[in-house]
C-alpha cells in the first residue's frame, strides 16, 4: 500500500501552472555549477593575468638591461674594430714602410768619385709607403751614366723607377722618380 | 513576470510543491514554513500551529461558528503561518456512506475533485464535495459528501481574514482512512474478516462494520457534544451486534475535550476494543500526510 495522502475537496484554483518536472532541476545546478566554474576560472584568470603583466615588466626591465649591455657591447665592439682598422693600416703602412737607409748606401756607392751628389731626397708616399719618391741633384760630366748606375743600383734592392725626369739646370743635372718595391 | 519565473527556477522554487498542490502531503509542501490547522465543527473551531520543524506548537478551541471566530482570532491565526496558507478540518454536514464498483485508479482522486461526475456517474449530486476511501482487498470504497456550500463558506470566512486554505477534508473521515490504512498495514498475517472500528473527532462519530472481509455497514453522526456518550452507544451497540463476539474492535478518536473519548472507551474496554489513538492524531493527520 502507499503511503497515507490525507483527502482533500477544496475548491480548485484556476491560476496555477503545472510544477516543473523534477529533471528541470538539472538546469539551476547547471547554471550553479557554470557560475562557480566561470568564476574560478576568471579569478584564476586574473591571478595569471596580474602574473604576466609582473613577468612582462621583469622581462621588459631584463631586455632594457639586455639591449643596455649589448649596446656597450657594440659600442665596445665598434671601437676595438676601428682601433683594429686603424692598427691593420699602421701595420699595413708599416709593412710597406721599408728602411731607406740601404737605398741611400747604394746611390752613394754607385756614384763615381768625380761626381757630386749635391742633393739626395727620399720621400715616402703616404697612401703607399712603399713608394718612394727620389730626387737626385748630380754635378759632374758622367751623370746619365751615374743615373743608370744609380737605377741599376736600385734594381739590386728589388726597386724600379717609374716616371723619370732629368732636367738641367746648369751643370746640375736633377733626377726626379718614384721608386716603386717589386714584389719578390 | 519572465524575471519572476526565472527566479524561481534559480532558486528551485519552481519544483516545489505549491501550496495547495493536494498530491503532496502538507509536511513536504510546508517544509521549513509555519502552517495553521483548523478544525471546523458544529459549534466550536480548534485550531493548532505547526513550526518551521514540522511541530506543533501552541493550539486553542472556541466555542461558535467559524464565521463569529475567525474576525476574532484573525491576527492570532496570521501570525501563525507564512503565506497565509492553512489546513482546514470540516466536522459536520457531511455524509459518508459505503459504495460497491466505483472507479479505481491513479488519476481517481484528481477527477473527483475534477469531475466527479465522471467517478460516481448518477451518485454525483451537483451540491456535494467529495472523498473517497476505497477497501485495500475488496471492491467496497467509503464515499464522503459534503455540503459544497459549507465548503465554500468556509473558504469565503478565511479569505476575509486574508488566510488560504491550503487543504480543505473531513477530519473524521480522514481517521477512519488513516485507521483502515494502519490495520491492514498491522494485519500482515491476514487481515481480521470481522472487525469493527468506531473513530470520534471533535463531536464526530463514524462506526464502520466489516463482516467476512466486506464492508457490510458505516454509520456516522456529526455535532456531538462531550456529554452525548449515550447517543454515542446508541450508535455503537446495534452494529456491535453484527459482529461475532470476540471479533476485532478498533477505536480512534481524538478532541480538544477528553471526556468523551475517555467515557466512550470505558464501555467500549467491556468488549475488548483496542485503543488506536494517539497524540494529536488529527493535527498529525492533517498536518503531516
């Protein structure tokens, strides 16, 4: 038998609706757990969110000092290469800056006795070292052939004249040329 | 409106029983809410609250009808429920005969209050109210008439003291049902064939005889006073004859006054009746099931 249900005739209300089906109830639970879900979420969201923005300022202060550093580096970098430029040149210059000592031995030793250097000028090219620019002031009767002793000297110190000139001024006779090294 | 209905889906509102929603026992519809029950007889109303923990609390009787008392405990009553809502024992005017083939079934109950005519067919009388108690084992049913017009007064009494009835039955009938419910329950061996059992409440008396497992005979009279033992016997003793000696006597009974209940069981000890009442039976009966 089931369970007592007391009678009742009172007069029926026409203003009611039928009660919802006790699965609907699924729906409020839904939306319950949704809200408490959606919540978490957000606030875990947040939490991440608050996080990030700390790790992107310690990231972006981390890069500051990053780019801070390379920069001095570059900087650094830069200098040493200009300073190593300018060393590469005065190495170079220096390779081609050869002693002209031995050039000035040989003209005075190719020179015959009788005639008179009255004037020896050795100048070295600035953008090539190794080029040197000679004037020769001879006094004397053999100079054409003290020149060509003088040349064929030079020729011994692996050296060779380009863009001789003589000119005569009176009896002094004045050799112009660029005296360029030969490669071995 | 679509708000309302909104909130009271979030706040499952929407599922719970409404308050006069008579498929639910008022325990379950008044879970966690005070509610008021009334008891309606000729001449006097009673009355007792029910708290928020399904216990009744303080209770009261008055003598006259339910339209001299109501203005007068109007605002004592209010105060004793949420909503307004009230359950209402009606006493007297009423009829309760024995009935053989009537309609069975789940949806039985809802269509008397319906359609009854559909239920009793040429039984229905426009100007009646109806109950039924139907015999667990056989095709006998106890049918419960009364007056529509008392029904109605007495909702039109409350609705001017700004309560609803939330529930309006016999409380006589509604002992007898829940005493047939509680022997057959008992009986689990086999139910006595022969039994009689005699229910009183608030002035109300209702014999019913059971004899070879039938219902054989219901007699009731309404608007008995604490003095009428007598009448109450006159009542008692034809159909205590009916019965073999030494057949089952069943009583229940409950009201405001004892001295009825005590003097009537005095003579009913002499034939070996069984007591069935119990505290508060009628407020228990319709304020819990």
């Amino acid at each position: 038998m089931n369970e007592y249900l007391c009678h009742d005739f009172k007069t029926p209300r026409t203003d009611t609706s039928r009660r919802l089906p006790s699965s609907f109830r699924a729906i409020p639970v839904i939306f319950y757990v949704a809200l408490v879900g959606s919540s978490y979420v957000m606030t875990m969201d947040y939490f991440n969110y608050k996080r990030a923005l700390k790790q992107k300022t310690e990231a972006q202060e981390r890069k500051k000092l990053s780019e801070e550093q390379r920069d001095a580096f570059n900087n650094e970098k830069a200098s040493l290469e200009s300073e190593a430029t300018k060393a590469e040149s005065v190495a170079q210059w220096m390779e081609g800056a050869r002693n002209i000592q031995p050039i000035a031995v040989k003209i005075a030793r190719a020179v015959q006795p009788e005639t008179r250097i009255t004037q020896v000028t050795l100048e070295r090219s600035e953008q090539v070292p190794a080029n040197l620019a000679l004037t020769i002031h001879l006094n004397g009767s053999q100079v054409p052939n003290e020149l060509a002793t003088i040349e064929s000297a030079l020729g011994q110190l692996l050296y060779r004249s380009y863009s001789a000139q003589q000119t005569k001024n009176g009896d002094v006779v004045e050799y112009h040329s660029t005296l360029v090294r030969q490669s071995e | 409106m679509l708000l309302d209905e909104i909130k009271s889906v979030l706040s499952f509102a929407a599922f719970k029983a409404d308050p006069d929603d008579s498929a639910v026992p008022w325990g379950k519809r008044y879970e966690g809410r005070k509610s008021l029950l009334i008891n309606v007889s000729r001449g006097s109303v009673s009355w007792r609250s029910v708290n928020k923990r399904g216990r009744f609390e303080e209770g009261g009787v008055q003598e006259g009808e339910l339209a001299d008392s109501a203005p007068q405990r109007a605002d004592e009553w209010r105060g004793m429920v949420e909503g307004g809502w009230c359950s209402v024992s009606v006493n007297h005017r009423f009829i309760i005969s024995l009935e053989n083939n009537l309609m069975r079934g789940h949806n039985c109950v809802g269509l008397l209050r319906t359609n009854p005519r559909a239920v009793l067919g040429p039984k229905y009388d426009r100007g009646k109210r109806y109950a039924i108690c139907h015999h667990p084992e056989t095709t006998a049913s106890l049918l419960l008439a009364v007056e529509e017009s008392l029904v109605k007064v007495t909702e039109d009494v409350l609705k001017t003291v700004n309560l609803k009835p939330g529930r309006v039955c016999c409380g006589l009938f509604a002992m007898l049902e829940h005493a047939i419910l509680s022997i057959f329950r008992a009986s689990s061996g086999g139910t006595p064939t022969d039994f009689v059992l005699i229910a009183a409440c608030e002035g109300s008396l209702g014999v019913l005889v059971q004899q070879e497992g039938q219902w054989k005979d219901i007699r009731c009279r309404s608007g008995l006073g604490p003095e009428a033992v007598e009448t109450a016997l006159q009542i008692i003793s034809p159909l205590l004859a009916k019965v073999p000696q030494g057949s089952p006597v069943y009583f229940i009974g409950d009201g405001h006054d004892n001295k009825f209940r005590t003097e009537l069981m005095l003579h009913l000890e002499k034939v070996g009746a069984t007591d069935l009442t119990q505290d508060d039976l009628l407020w228990s009966i319709i304020g819990e099931h």
